[in-house]
C-alpha cells in the first residue's frame, strides 16, 4: 500500500510541478504580451476605432453549399492626417465550414478615409450543422503581423432537404435590414428591407410576401405586398416596405410578422409566416451621432511663427428634423492664441443644411522650434422635438485640424522675390528692332524655398510686345537664397517716342507650405529712334572755267524722328577757295530742310572732285557722319580776243556775238537751275510729310 501511495503521491507531485511550471509560463506569457502590446499602442492603438469593418451577406446557405460568397467592407475612419494601415485580410471559419478562395497574404494599404472590399467563399459540409455558424474576419499587419483588429458575423445553415424525396417541404428562412439602424423612428418614415431565403425542397410558385403591422404602425404610400414570382430552392428573394410609426409610439420591441403565399411545385397552396421583433425608437431619440457632421475644414498646411491664419469649418445636419440647438467648441492647444471666439451656437439647423464657422489664429512670434499643432472640433447637439421619453437627448461628435508652426526666430515673415539684375543688349533700345531682355531673379528669404514661379512682364502703353512667345515664363523652384534668370525676345514699336520707357514685372509664387505670394518690380528701358540724313546731289552751273570764281549747292533734309544736334558741313576739294566754306547748322529738327553753297576756284582744266562731309551728333550723345563725293567737269578759260588787234573800223561795226551768246546761255541755265531746285525742294518736302 504504501508503495502505490508513494507511486500516486510522486504523480501527484510531478502534476503539480507541471501544473506550477505551466502557471509561471503562462504568467509570463501575459506579462511580455502586456509590454509588447504598450510598445505596440502608439501603432495599433488606434486601429479598433480607426478601420470598420461590415459584413455585406450572403446570411444563408444550405448544407453541401459550394462557394458560398460572403463580403466584408472595410474603411479606415481615421481623420485626415491620422494612421494609413497596411494589413492583409484573414477569414476564419468554424468545424463544418471552410474557406474555398479570398484567404491571401497580399496586402493592402488604406490611406484616411479610404474603403476596401474583401470577397471570400466558403464551403459548407454536408452534415453541419443546422444552426448559426460564426464568420471572423481578422486584419493582421502586413510587417510585423500582429493583429489590428477584427469582425464576427453570422451566416445561417438550413438543412439540406432531399429534392427528391416526394414530400414537398416549402421552408423559409428571412432576416431584415432597416434603412435607419437604430431603428424606426417616430414620426418618420423607415424602410425595412426583406431577404427571403427558400431552404425547402420545393420552389414557391407565384410566391407573395405581406406584413401584418401592429398598432400605429402603417406602410407609408406603397402596396401592402410584394409580388414575388417564382422562388427557387436554395434562392433568394429581396424586397422593401417603407414603414412609418405613430408619434404616439413608445421606445420598445414591436413584433412584423412576414407572410409568404404561394403555390409548391404540385400546386398545393403554400402559407409560410416568420415574426420579426422591430425595434423602435419614440420621438425624442431620433437624433444619433451620424446625424450630425463637422466637415469641409480649411486651415493652413504651414504657418509663419507670428503670422496670423484661419480654421474654418462647416456644421452639417444630416438627420432627418431640425436641431434644436448645437453647441460648437475648438479647443486651442497652448501653441496657439485665438483673436475671435472659439465657442459657437446653432440654433434651428434645418436638415440637410449646414452653418460655417471660422476663427482667427496666430502663433507666437518666436518659437524653439517647428511644432505641429492640432486643434479639436467638438459639436454637440439635440433634436428640435421635445416630446418623447428620452426628450433633450445630445449627441457630441468631434473632428481634429492642424498646422505646421514653422520657427524663423520672429525674423522674416514672408519670402520676397525680386528681380535683382536685368540687361538688353545695350546702354538703348533702337526703335522697330527686336531685342533679348534678360532677367534675373532672387529669392531673399534664408529659408523658404519658392515654387510654381510665375513671371509676367507687360508694357502698359504697349511700347514693348514679345516675339515669338507670351509675354510671361515659368520657372519650376528657386531655392533660399537661390537666383533663377530667363530671357525673352522683345520688340519696340517702330514709331515709339525717343524716351525712357517702364516695364512691369508680375511674379506669383508659392512656399513649399502651398501658402500664394505675390510681388511686383519695374525696370527702364530706353529707346532711340534712328538718325536719318538725306542729302541731295550737288547741284552745278552748266559751265565752269579754270581761274573763275564759281559756285555749288545742294539741299539736305532731317527725315527721321531724331533730332540731329551740332550738324556741321564743311567741304574739301581739288581747288582753291578765297574763304572757309565750313557751314554750322546747329540742331536740325526733325522734318526740317536746309542748304548748303559754298565758292571755290578750278585749278584746271578737267574733271575736279570733292566731298562735302555732314557731322553731327544724335540723341545718344554718339558722333555721326556721312560723306557726300561730287565730280564736276571744269572747261579751259573763256577766249577772249584782244581789243588792240582789232580793225578800229571793225570794231566800231561788228558785234561781239560770242561773249553775248555765253551770257545769255548762262542766264538762261541760272534760271533753269533756280526753278528746277525749287520743284525739287518742293516734291522732297511732300515726301517727308507722306513718311510721317
């Protein structure tokens, strides 16, 4: 005896030290799943309010399914700027159920705001079980594994009666779905929605679903049933009534039966009833927290340290009745000071209307450092109704915004860019040509990179217009303290005043924050209108002899838009003259004429050439001179015969017929002369008031 005591005792022993050793192991275990689930928080903390997941049927299926479909939808909650989760989707079934396809260890990312569906199918056993087996949809992190969070939905399994067995077994199974999930409202309308599901053996032929109500509870302008045609053997039939309650109606459960008639597939009558048990919410309790909205927030992505912003956002009401009163709160976080309210009340929002708030912020003006500040937005509200049981009911629903606070150490505040050098060929414009004008561009902040540059340049007497090209250019980024230069190809109108001209230099730009700027230069350009001197040819008598004394002329005109200062004309020449032949003009107005005679003496007889040379200087202050050459033919000297060798009686009768004869020529070629140049100077004085 005492051997088999000891024997059970040891085993007894030995037991407990396992049972101790499994306690110490799992005592541990619980410990490090506590420490590696407070090192997970800051990662899945949020994961269980953040992603939402819903089941989106199918609700039944029979023994022996195959591929049986069922999906889940799911959306990351989170606000914007909150947690994007990366996760691969798992489906877990029960003993009797198995997953035929959808389980895949790809994964998925979900941005704020952003929705996902998975679609799984299942296989169901022959002999499961005929009752609600559990679907457990289950999101792990795609890195690290561990799980984020997880939805349980039911799926009903109905026996798999023998279609060929002869007795027909009409059997439904239904479930339903109301349009308001917190129930039917009182007062309003609600509608239910209706799967039919045909689990017997026989098709329902001619099949008609109805509702018997209770009490203060009626279909609201529709037909009391649904005509429903043929339903199959393992089918599903959908339908709707859009019911309403009495505002009479008490906060509780009240029981829909579902009536479905028909004809089996040997044409015995079929009468198949299911109650439902409806909840119903009295008046008072229709407000919910999906009733009311804060959205479309508009602040700033980043501020300037000391620079004023504004937070504006909207209160959406999207129930069904009014709101009695909302009460609007932003919290300000100690980063940040508030210059207007921060407390806002609604009162008489009208469904489906929304009311805009906005207030007015601003950072210190030095900070340690860049800080990201968030500011909450809490409205809380109630319906407009005060009757009920739970009258006065609020609802309270939050939303966060932030900023970048950037540190400039209360320094600069706005990045300056400003055209720091410019150039266009030259120290003028000439007027009619075409020029280069280049620009450069500097950013004057020490730490604002500037982005989506925009140059607009414009004349606004339209003296200058671009060539080619707009008259504005584009320039990707200019970094702090960086410069950027571009040129375009300008051209001065033709018959622009000769003066200095401005140009103005529009620039828009933006920060890497998306915050807009905008500045302006003006820059001078000067513009020359070119010299134009026409002189004519020279103008002689039709004889010259050597030794005599003659004479030549010509005219000269200023037909440009410039005036033509200190003009000067001097002549040189192979012959002699008794005096300076230089002539000064002085400034020659543009559209003038003038002329300029000068003496000389032949020195012989033959061709004799000269130049008469023009200076003068134009609006520039430069020197110009044009050269104009001449040639005239000199005949030898007149043969005059000697008075002392002529017949006394001769002389006394005969004519000097010859020194006549080339006086008259001569008066006459002076006359010619004398009227051809005025003709000229006439017709030249026509030309330059056409050319003007």
């Amino acid at each position: 005896m005492n051997s088999v005591y000891r024997k059970d005792e040891g085993k007894k022993n030995l037991e407990l030290s396992m049972n101790r050793a499994v306690a110490v192991l799992t005592m541990v275990a619980v410990i490090c799943g506590m420490f590696f689930g407070m090192a997970g928080r800051p990662v899945y903390a949020d994961a269980i309010s953040d992603l939402i997941i819903d089941f989106e049927g199918d609700y039944f299926a029979s023994q022996g399914a195959q591929d049986v479909k069922v999906t889940f939808s799911i959306k990351n909650n989170a606000p914007l700027g909150g947690s994007t989760y990366n996760y691969r989707a798992e489906l877990s079934v029960g003993n009797d159920l198995s997953v035929s396809s959808g389980n895949s260890t790809a994964a998925t990312t979900l941005e704020p705001g952003d929705k996902d569906s998975r679609t799984f199918k299942i296989d169901v056993a022959r002999r499961a079980s005929v009752n609600s087996h559990t679907l457990t949809l289950i999101l792990y992190d795609s890195n690290s594994g561990a799980k984020l969070t997880e939805k349980r939905a039911s799926i009903e399994i109905a026996e798999d009666l023998n279609p060929q067995s002869s007795a027909k077994n009409a059997a439904v199974d239904i479930v339903y779905k109301l349009s308001n999930e917190d129930g039917i409202i009182a007062g309003d309308v609600t509608t239910i929605n209706l799967e039919i599901f045909n689990r017997g053996n026989t098709e329902i032929k001619n099949a008609q679903v109805s509702l018997n109500l209770p009490d203060g509870m009626s279909i609201n302008n529709a037909a009391g049933y649904v005509n429903a045609g043929y339903i199959l053997v393992g089918s599903t039939f959908k339908c709707k009534f859009p019911l309403t309650g009495d505002e009479t109606l008490t906060s509780k459960n009240y029981p829909i039966t579902v009536k479905i008639t028909g004809a089996d597939s040997s044409n015995d009558s079929v009468s198949l009833e299911q109650t439902l048990y409806i909840p119903v919410k009295g008046t008072g309790e229709k407000l919910s927290a999906k009733d009311i909205e804060i959205t479309g927030i508009s602040i700033p992505q980043q501020v300037m340290a000391g620079d004023e912003f504004t937070l504006a956002f909207d209160v959406a009401n999207r129930g069904t009745s009014s709101l009695k009163d909302a009460k609007v709160t932003v919290e300000v976080p100690e980063g940040l000071a508030n210059k207007t309210k921060n407390v806002f009340v609604i009162t008489g929002l009208e469904a489906g209307k929304t009311q805009r708030c906005s207030l007015t912020l601003f950072s210190p003006k030095k900070t340690e450092k860049d800080e990201y500040q968030m500011l909450k937005i809490t409205a809380e509200a109630s319906s407009s109704s005060s009757s009920g049981e739970n009258s006065g009911k609020t609802v309270t629903v939050s939303q966060y915004a932030g900023t970048m606070v950037k540190n400039l150490g209360g320094a600069e505040k706005t990045p300056q860019l400003m055209i720091s050098n410019y150039s266009y060929g030259g120290s003028y414009v000439q007027a009619g040509d075409d020029f280069g004008l280049n620009l450069g561009l500097y950013n004057t902040s020490a730490t604002q990179d500037l982005v989506n540059v925009k140059v607009t340049v414009t004349a606004d007497d339209g003296t200058f217009i671009p060539v080619k090209s707009s008259n504005a250019f584009f320039v990707d980024k200019i970094e702090a303290k960086g410069s950027a230069a571009h040129s375009i190809v300008m051209n001065a109108k033709r018959d622009a005043e000769q003066k200095t001209y401005s140009l103005t230099v529009d620039m828009s730009y933006e920060d890497t924050a998306g915050n807009a700027f905008t500045s302006k230069d003006v820059i001078s350009i000067p513009v020359m209108q070119e010299t134009r001197l026409v002189v004519d040819d020279l103008v002689a008598p039709p004889e010259l002899y050597t030794g005599m004394q003659s004479s030549l002329s010509v005219e000269f005109y200023n037909m440009g838009k410039t005036v033509l200062n200190n003009l000067r004309v001097n002549v040189e020449g192979d012959f002699d003259a008794s005096q300076s032949n230089m002539y000064y003009v002085g400034n020659m107005e543009t559209g003038k004429s003038d002329s300029y005679d000068f003496t000389f003496i032949p020195r012989q007889s033959g061709p004799m050439t000269g130049t008469v040379t023009f200076t003068y200087e134009d609006a520039a202050g430069n020197e110009q001179r044009y050269e104009k050459p001449f040639e005239v033919t000199i005949m030898e000297e007149v043969p005059w015969e000697d008075p002392g060798m002529m017949d006394p009686t001769e002389t006394e009768k005969k004519i000097p017929w010859i020194p006549i004869s080339i006086a008259g020529a001569a008066a006459v070629a002076v006359i010619g002369l004398i009227v051809w140049r005025k003709h000229r100077k006439k017709k030249r004085e026509q030309e330059m008031e056409i050319d003007e």
